[in-house]
C-alpha cells in the first residue's frame, strides 16, 4: 500500500494504487492483477517474442497420478526434477492443496508451475471471499483451465506447464464424490474416471494403475498402488524418481476426502514405501493381477 503523503501511479511496482481496491470488479483474482500489474501474472513470458526455450536450461517437474478410492480421491507425485540429462531436485514437491477440499499437482516447468499453483490458490480464496461461498470443483476445474490457457505463449516457447487437478465433490452422490480432472498444454479440460497421471513416466504409471487399480481401494491399497506406478515411471523413465531410501526421499501422496486435505506423513509414507520394495525384490515387474 502507499505510504502517507505519497501518491502512487498505475506504472508503480511497489505496490497497487488505493483506487484498484475500490474499483468495482469480478471476482477473479487473476484477473484484478491483469488489470492492474500484469507483469506479477507468471503467464507474462520471460523470453523476448519469437525465441523459444532452449531444452534442459529450465529444470522440469515429471510424474503425477491422481486415482480415486472408497473414501475420495488420492494424488500423488514423484521428487525428481531433471534439466536436460541432469537431476535439478531430487525432493522437489509437486503436490499441493489448492482448498480444503481441492489439490493440484504438476508436470513441467517447475519455477513457472509454482508460481501458477500459487496464484490458483489465491484464485479460490479470493472468489470465496468475495462472493462469500466457495466455488464448486467444475468451477474450479474450469478456471484453472483459463490459467493455463493465458500461459499459450509460453506454452509455444517451451515452457509447458501441465497439472492434475483432484477434488472432493460435496454434492456429488455417495462413492462419486472423487473426482479427477486432467488438461492439455493449451487449456483443454478432460475429467477422467478412475485414475489418470501426467509427466514423462504417465505411460508406464498409466499402465501399472491398469493393473492395479479397482474401485473402491481401501485408503491403504490405493497408496500402495500409487507407489507402485510410481516405481514402475521411475524404472522406464530416467526423469522420474523412485523411492530414495539412503536419503530417506519418498513420494508424497495426499488424500482428500469429505473432511478435507491430508498429506501422508512421511513416516507411513516411508512404511509403505519399504514394503513396496520388499514386495518388489520378489517381482521386480510388479505385483501380478488377481485372476
């Protein structure tokens, strides 16, 4: 805000004039920024116009899942992020909680995709706000659709951002409430039943959540079956990383359900992760499917 005696102007970046504040408007946090600094918004493009990102200069995010289960839906998401052949992170967090009742998690870009998943958060809390109830998960599905698609440019460029978005439908009939929905690099919005992953090991994840996936998982089999694609992306794809016991990196995976947003404490996390490579020097391929 500006100080006393010091009037500021539209072109000031060190804050936002006192008449943006009282100017009427929607609801759209994003959209309040694009009309009063829209150089915050992380879709305004780095890169001069017509260059495009040279591959493995920005470190990129890999695989994310989403599956639904009896209580809700779960979501979770590899540590690795790579920059050409080079690991960038090996703890980074892809998975987070957009409300209580909604989380996103990311393939791409890393630095451009944090700053989107934040925003997005702001997005919710600021609609709820100001129309004084929360928006409905289609809403919300929708409006990160319209985030993405603002972020073309530098979709064109190279700098891709892909997220997962899972949520806990309030009105939905009992056992449809987890809901998942899934996005292209241009905004489309695809809702997806049962599972669904993004990110450079989606192939090999998707195709062990076949395997592996029922409706209607107990809490414990769904994250064993989300470690177990996991695992399964990290063995394919060298951008996606596998259970690090030594360093005691594993996996997040979170759970939302009609009480809200829970992360799996690492402790169960590791548990479970322990048992899963106990399972695996058994079958190195993974566990079998039940006739």
């Amino acid at each position: 805000m500006p100080t006393e005696g010091k009037q500021m102007t539209g072109n000031d970046t060190a804050g936002l004039p006192d008449e943006a504040f009282f100017t009427p408007g929607g609801s759209s946090f994003t959209e309040f920024l694009a009309a009063h600094r829209p150089g915050l918004l992380p879709t305004v493009s780095p890169l001069p116009a017509g260059t495009s990102a040279a591959p493995g200069r920005f470190p990129h995010g890999t695989t994310v899942l989403a599956l639904t289960y009896r209580d809700g839906v779960l979501i979770a998401g590899d540590r690795r992020a790579t920059m050409g052949n080079l690991i960038a992170q090996r703890d980074l967090e892809k998975v987070h909680p957009a409300d209580e009742h909604t989380a996103v998690a990311f393939a791409g870009t890393v630095g451009l995709a944090l700053d989107m998943v934040r925003l997005y958060q702001v997005e919710l809390t600021h609609f709820e706000k100001i129309e004084g109830t929360p928006m409905t998960l289609a809403a919300k599905a929708t409006r990160l659709a319209a985030m993405i698609r603002q972020n073309l440019a530098q979709a064109m460029q190279g700098l891709v951002v892909v997220p997962l978005l899972a949520g806990y439908d309030l009105t939905a009939p009992a056992g449809e409430a987890g809901r998942i929905f899934a996005y292209d690099a241009v905004g489309g919005l695809y809702e997806k039943r049962g599972f669904h992953a993004e990110g450079s090991g989606s192939p090999y994840a998707r195709g062990a959540l076949k395997k592996l996936y029922r409706p209607g998982l107990p809490r414990r089999e769904a994250a064993l079956a989300a470690l177990h694609a996991l695992y399964d992306a990290a063995d394919d794809d060298s951008a996606t990383g596998g259970p690090d016991l030594n360093r005691r990196i594993f996996p997040i995976i979170s759970f939302i359900t009609e009480d809200g947003f829970e992360r799996l404490p690492q402790s169960q996390t590791e548990e479970l992760s322990q048992e899963m490579v106990r399972q695996r020097a058994g079958r190195p391929d993974g566990p079998h499917v039940e006739p």
